[in-house]
C-alpha cells in the first residue's frame, strides 16, 4: 500500500422498510414463548418490505441523504453489497446509480458473499481511497432477509439498506491494516437461483460463525493487529442480536479471558439497538451496529472498534476502526431513529399476505400497489424489467 492518509468512512446512513411485524405478533401465531425471541434470540420486531420496496429502493434511500450532503462529483466508483439480488446479470448498482443522479463516469459492481460483502466492499473501496485520495467510493449494502414461513429462521427475518461514503478523510472512522481473514467451504445457509428463501441448518451456522470469528482473531493478531484490552467496542455481524454476546464470549475464550457477562454485554450491547428492531439485514447488519455504537454511545473519540464480518458459506474478517475527532457533529441519529419509528405495524395475515406475494414471471405488465412512503418505489414488473419511480 503506498503511504498517506488513511481512508474510511466518511458518513454513514441507513434506510429501512415500510412495515414492520413485533415479534409478539409472530409468537402469537405460533405460540412460542415470547420470551424465547425477547431473550434468547434477542430480537423485538422484524422489518418487512413492501410490495413496492427492494434492495435498489431501499438503497438509494440510504445513499440519498448522504449524496445531499457530500455532493456526487468525487465519486467514481459504486460498490453493491447484497445477498438477496434481483437479477443474475445486472448489478442492483446500476438501478440506484440511475435513481440518484450519479454521474456516468463511474464504475458500478454488485458484490456477493452473503452477508460478509459489505466488507469486502468496504476494504476494496479504501484500497480505491489509497490509489487515488481525491476520490470517493459509494459503498451500498442492502438486503431483504426472507426464510419460510414456520421454520425456525422465519423470526431472524428483517431488511434494511447501509450507504456508506469511503474517503482519505474519513469524519467517522478510519480502517485500519490490518485484517484477520478467514474462509471455510461450510454449507451453513445458501439460496439456490430457484428460491427466494434462504436454506439454512441453524445449528451449523452457529457454529461455523463461531469458528469464523476464531480462525479471523487469530490471522488478525498473527498479521500484527491490536491487542483485545486495546479495543472500546465490537462490532459483529448481527443475524439476531443475541449472536454478538455468542461471539463476543467466544473470542473471550479464544484469548483466554473468564467471560464477564457485564464485560460482553458492555463491548457490544450499544451495537445491538438498531438490529434488534430491523432483524437481519445480513450484509447490512454489521454496519446498522456501527450505527447503533455511533448513534448512543457518549463519546468513543479515538478508539479502536473491532469489526467482525461473517459471511455463511463461509468467509470472515476481523479488522479495527478508530473513531474520528468531531464525529459526533457527522451522524445521523434523528434520522436513523426515524428509519425505524415511521414504519407501519403489521399484523400476523398482513405479514403473511406480504411474505406469500410474488411477481408472476410470464412478462406482462405488472403494477405494484403503491404501499411505501420512501423516497424510492418500484413500481412495476413490465416486460421482465424492473420499473422505478422516484418521489
Ligand atoms: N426464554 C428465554 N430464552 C429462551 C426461551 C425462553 N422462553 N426459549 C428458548 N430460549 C433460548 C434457547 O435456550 C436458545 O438459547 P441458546 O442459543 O443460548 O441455546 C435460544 O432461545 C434459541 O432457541 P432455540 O435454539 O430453541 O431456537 P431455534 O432452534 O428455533 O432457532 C436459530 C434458533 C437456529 C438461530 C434459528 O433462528 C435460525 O435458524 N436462524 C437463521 C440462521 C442464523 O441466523 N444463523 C446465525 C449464524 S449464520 C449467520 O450469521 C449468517 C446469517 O446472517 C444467516
């Protein structure tokens, strides 16, 4: 890497769904105890997309409020993270680059390793930054997670949508080098081309998340990285929140250190605020606990947050952020909180209604019932292309 300024991000804003369904109402339905979803998973309610909502609506409205204060000129390049694509072929970028007025010359990809890609586009995007510090790169996760109805993965739904602004000065945080890697072929959880619900044997995934997080420290602190002591926070991917304190207990153990409940629940119980209500928004969901941490936390200037980004299937990586001075003058926090208070409670049938909902796929003319108030919607399925409407 040549010397210079260290790249990271720059701004950070999340979007989320128009619906949302409380884990109460599920529990109702199916009789769990509530207390199973409350404590054991950690998880209170899950964002639920509208008919006219997906990963490019949901997008572009993180990224517009972000666009709106930085301008587009400096970015040449947009990177799409997702696990629940639209199309085979054509990045989901493209969409948002179109909704937003992005200027045409720039490079456009959409990135996939479930819910680990974000970072991937997060380290490629700094690796950009270093290239050429003059330039911004646009770094959108965006996810809608959907299991089916009944299974035991159906209350670890939810979706929501991170831009991030990676640049040489970054306002928020700076990565750092180096990374912990770590890939594993694991059948954990995968999505065949003919479905549109996750697969996935929820044990296993635990588990390999486990030896994800392991086999990342320990290449983190082999390539030279941080001592644990030196870190103020952890960010962990959050399929469900009660999987950060899982993993942090694991690393605990991994190092050697007696778990202390009100240690773990100290290093991540600020990440989880925001998870706990949206559900999994699998590449999103690692960023939505930066936000989280951000967002609540008094004043975490000049500390290194250790980020653990696993992705089933299997790849993972570990690295550290140190937070900026003036970050707090940056954030988002009315609007985030506003993200997640606007949405319109569901019931268990309009839920239902919502999951069972598809496109019929033989080209014909297919409105969508307007039923987001986003910025973004798409409006219809006409000749086996996606049709978008901006407010
Ligand atoms: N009060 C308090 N706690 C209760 C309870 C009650 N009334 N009833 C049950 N619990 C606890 C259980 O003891 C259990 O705790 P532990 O995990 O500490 O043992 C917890 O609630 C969950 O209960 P079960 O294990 O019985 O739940 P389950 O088998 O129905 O499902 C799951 C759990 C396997 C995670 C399931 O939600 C699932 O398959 N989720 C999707 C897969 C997933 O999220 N995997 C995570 C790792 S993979 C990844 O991270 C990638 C990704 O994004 C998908």
């Amino acid at each position: 890497m040549p010397s210079g300024p260290t790249p990271g991000i720059h701004d950070l804003s999340f979007a989320t769904t128009e619906f949302v369904l409380p884990h109460t109402a599920l529990a109702a339905h199916n009789g769990a105890e509530i207390g199973k979803y409350h404590v054991g998973i950690g998880q209170r309610a899950m964002s639920v997309p509208a008919l006219d909502e997906d990963i490019v609506t949901l997008g572009a409205a993180a990224a517009a409020p972000v666009l709106a204060r930085h301008g587009t000129d400096r970015i040449r390049t947009v990177l799409f993270a997702t696990e629940s694509s639209i199309d085979q072929a054509k990045s989901a970028g493209v969409y948002v680059h179109a909704l937003l007025g992005l200027p045409s010359a720039a490079r456009v990809v959409e990135l996939k390793q479930a819910c680990y890609s974000a970072t991937a586009a997060l380290q490629f995007a700094t690796a950009l930054v270093h290239r050429d510090p003059a330039q911004r790169v646009l770094v959108i996760a965006a996810d809608t997670s959907k299991y089916a109805l009944g299974s035991p993965g159906e209350a670890t739904q939810g979706a929501a949508a991170v831009a991030m602004l990676i640049g040489s000065d970054p306002a928020l945080v700076r990565i750092e080098e180096p990374s912990g890697l770590y890939t594993a072929d694991v059948m954990d959880f995968w999505r065949p081309n003919y479905r549109d619900a996750a697969l996935v044997d929820g044990k296993k995934s635990v588990t390999a998340y486990l030896r994800a997080v392991e086999g990342a420290w320990t290449d983190y602190r082999e390539q030279g990285g941080r001592a644990l002591d030196e870190f103020g926070a952890f960010c962990y991917h959050q399929p469900f929140t009660r999987m950060a304190y899982k993993a942090h207990r694991h690393l605990l153990d991994v190092v050697g250190r007696d778990a202390d409940r009100d240690e773990i629940a100290g290093a991540v119980g600020p990440t989880t605020t925001y998870n706990a209500v949206v559900g999994n928004s699998y590449t999103a969901s690692l960023y939505l606990g930066l936000a989280a941490l951000l967002d609540q936390v008094d004043d975490l200037t000049g500390r290194p947050v250790g980020f653990l980004s696993y992705g089933s299937g299997s790849v993972a990586e570990f690295f550290a952020g140190t937070v900026s001075p003036g970050y707090r003058e940056h954030l988002r926090t009315g609007a985030h909180r506003e993200a997640v208070e606007r949405r319109r409670p569901l019931d268990y049938a309009g839920y239902r209604a919502l999951h069972e909902w598809s496109f019929p796929t033989d080209g014909g003319d297919h409105p969508t019932p307007a039923q987001t108030g986003g910025p973004f919607r798409l409006a219809a399925l006409r000749d086996h292309q996606r049709v978008y409407e901006t407010r």
